[in-house]
C-alpha cells in the first residue's frame, strides 16, 4: 500500500490543491491502491519530517522544506517527495504500470515541467488562486497560519495579492499569452494529450493546475468560466479527458 500525503480541506472538498492533484492523476492512472492521509497546513512540516520523508528542498537560510505531495511505499519501504520525484519513483519502481514519463520522452517532460513551472506560477496559481484558499480551510488554525504566512511571504495583506482594474486585465493578458504559446504545444501532439493518446506527466501537471483553480474558485466563478473557453476550450476538454484518473478516493 502507497500512502499519499495531501492537504486538507473543509468538507466535501477533498483534493484540492495542484501539486498532490498530479501524484494523484498518477496513481490513479497507474491503478496503484493507495491511502491518503490529509495534513492541514500548520502541522506539514512535521507531520512529513516525523514520518520519516525527506525534505523536498532547502531555503536560503538551509532550513529545511517538508512539503506535499509526499508518498511512503509500504512495499519498499521508500519516503519520496516532490511529485516530479514522485513519478520518477513510480515509473521505475511499477514498470508494468502505463508510464507518468512515457520512454523516449524523459527529457521533453523535464523541459516542459522546466518551462511550465517557472512561467505560470505568478501567471494564475499565486495571484488568481491563493487568496481564495482560505475559502476551502475548515480549521481556524489553518486560516490563522495561512493567513500570516502568505502576507509575510507577498509582504501584503493576503486580500490584497489579487490584482484589480487594469492591473487584473494585463494579468490574464499575459496568462492568455502563454496558454496560446501552450496550446500551439498541444497542437504538435498526434493526439489529444502532450504526447500522443495517453496523458503523461506533462498533462497532470496542468491538468492538476487547472482543476485546482475550478475547485477554489469555483465552477461558477467568472476565472474559470474565463479559463474553460479559451483556447476553443482546450482546458476544459483536457480536464474532462483527465475526470476518469480524478478519483479522490482511496
């Protein structure tokens, strides 16, 4: 058995957040059985160094990050986190599984991640999306520290990190600028998703973006109904072709 480490939410939302939804869509795409244990915000940091997982990276000052997606394998005994490492894991480890990081196209999936994660995180994940989290935290000390941690962080009161006016509309002009640039990408492929008919880990990761900003935003929310229709609604399609490897249950 796999355990997945996932952050919590109020009921009924389970999954929610970009980073576990990718290990997830993985797991699930490979039919591995899994559990989840949901850690609230506050508590991460220990609750990933007590059991044992390594931190995923370290900060300016050396300390060390524990955050999720983080999976202990029952089977191996392995602690892995980082849900790049998470799929590097699993492909090698379940090799009769269908492949997160399909053969031959190991490097084009590190170059996409490359690319995708340092050019649409303050495009919509950090300004659009995170001011809305506290929405779907059920624990007051969740909201307590998520609230002074990100206004720390942006140097701001967290109400003030979503751009208003003109500032919001140059916002979404640069995101519809680099989804343009991604759409012409997905258009190369011989099929619907990045690299062919099979998703692969490239698709998890904008499809766990994706869905995370319709699950704190909300269905109805003018962002995502922005978001599902451009591209001819590409977005919306690839989460629709994603739904069958969505499972939140273990």
């Amino acid at each position: 058995m796999i355990t997945l480490y996932d952050l919590a939410a109020k009921e009924p939302i389970k999954c929610w957040s970009p980073n576990p939804w990718k290990a997830r869509y993985i797991l699930n795409y490979k039919k591995l059985p899994y559990r989840t244990i949901y850690v609230d915000f506050e508590d991460v940091d220990q609750v990933i160094k007590d059991a044992g997982i390594p931190p995923s990276q370290h900060g300016r000052d050396g300390a060390p990050w524990y955050t999720v997606p983080s999976i202990i394998d029952d089977a191996t005994g392995a602690r892995v986190t980082e849900s790049y490492k998470i799929a590097e894991y699993l492909d090698s480890q379940y090799p009769d599984t269908p492949k997160a990081l399909p053969t031959g196209t190991e490097a084009l999936q590190a170059a996409f991640y490359s690319q995708w994660d340092s050019r649409i995180w303050d495009l919509a994940l950090v300004p659009i999306m995170i001011p809305s989290v506290p929405n779907i935290l059920s624990k007051e000390t969740s909201l307590e520290y998520f609230h002074s941690s990100r206004s720390a962080a942006f140097r701001k009161p967290l109400s003030e990190v979503r751009p208003v006016g003109e500032e919001f509309d140059k916002l979404w002009g640069r995101l519809s600028a680099f989804l343009n640039e991604l759409e012409g990408w997905y258009a190369k492929s011989s099929g619907r998703f990045l690299v062919g008919d099979a998703p692969s880990f490239g698709d998890f990761t904008v499809g766990g973006l994706f869905k995370a900003l319709k699950i704190v935003r909300g269905e109805d929310s003018e962002d995502w109904r922005k978001l599902s229709t451009m591209n001819n609604g590409r977005w919306a399609k690839l989460l629709g072709d994603l739904e069958r490897y969505a499972s939140d249950k273990d």
